[in-house]
C-alpha cells in the first residue's frame, strides 16, 4: 500500500476544531441562524453528511440516502460521526456505515435522520422559515445556541444554561415587542 498521497491535511485544525471538508458542513451548526434543508432525489456521501448539520431537514417521500463512503472505500469525514450520533442509535450508524445501503426517506424518518417528510419539500422548508423569520431573532438565535450546548450537558449544566439564556432575552424591547404583537394581533416589529 502507498502512502496518503492528497494534499489536504486531514488532521490540521484550520477552523476551530474542525478541517476544511468538516466545516463544510459543521459550519452550519456554528450560523446564529437556524439552517433548513429541503432534500429530494438522492442524498448520498457527502451531500448526506452536509444535511445532517441543519436544524431541520423536510424530505420529499421519494428521497433515498445512504452513507456512501464505504462504497468507495472511505470513512464519513465531514463531520458526520460528530453528528450523527445526535440523531440515530449507534447500531443504525454502524449499520449503514458498514453497508453503504441506500434507504428511503420512510426509514430516514423512523430513525431520526430526517425532520419531516412533505411531498414538496421546498415549500414546506419555506413556510417553516417564514413562521421563524417573524419570531424574535434574537430569542430564535439564543434558542439555537442553547440548545446546540446543552444536548449533551447534564441536568445542572442544562438547567443554569436555560436561566442564563432566560435573562439575556428577558424584558428588553424586543420581548416587549412580541408581547404587544401578540395582544394587539398584529407583526412584531423588532430592533435588531
């Protein structure tokens, strides 16, 4: 066998503690802003590794998947074991790790690597950024990072997080604005 010939350095940090080919995809977990992925057709290799980043996945039904990589003689590495993890059992990812099978967006759902299932997934995607683009974009973004650090944390950590997140959104003109906004019946009309 030779020696890794390709010029990218896979074990050197450039952003944060990810590579380059990680923070394709992990990079949009660090976005302020909730990312929404609407998937059709295939979603294989990579491109299933990059879904796996967003905040929320709507799949049309005849969405097939699969991670790839062993097919071609590879491992997940971009960020995929890093998350995968907070979606399926481990038995599924080893599975699906080991076999490169592709399955359907049924299965995808039943374990936890997709969202929703809506026929048209960008539409669907769509709407949900609208009722999200008319919260409090400071709340939404608190909301994100909040539940990006506390996933994994335990019951303390978690719990004084919450208060910590409470207080930063508490009682400014934004949260006074929603209040009115949703007395008044009409759009809040945030500062941010």
């Amino acid at each position: 066998m030779t020696q890794n010939t390709f010029s990218l350095d896979f074990e050197k940090r450039t952003y944060g503690d990810a590579n380059l080919l990680q923070q394709v995809t992990v990079g949009w977990r660090d976005l302020p802003m909730p990312v929404i992925t609407a998937l059709h057709c295939a979603v294989f290799g990579g491109g299933f590794q990059i879904m796996l980043c967003a905040d929320i996945r709507i799949a049309a039904p005849d969405t097939k998947f699969s991670i790839m990589e062993a097919k071609w003689g590879l491992v997940p590495d971009m960020g995929g074991m890093a998350l995968m993890s907070e979606l399926a059992s481990q038995d599924v990812v080893r599975r699906l790790t080991y076999t490169a099978e592709v399955f359907d967006a049924k299965q995808a759902l039943s374990w936890g690597f997709v969202t929703e299932l809506d026929a048209n997934s960008v539409t669907r995607a769509l709407k949900l950024a609208n009722q999200i683009a008319v919260c409090r974009p400071d709340c939404i973004r608190t909301s994100k990072q909040l539940i990006s650090n506390t996933w994994i944390a335990d019951r303390a950590e978690t719990l004084l997080a919450e208060s910590v997140a409470q207080k930063s959104v508490l009682g400014g003109y934004n949260q006074m604005e929603s209040v009115l906004a949703n007395f008044e019946k009409r759009s809040p009309i945030f500062k941010d």
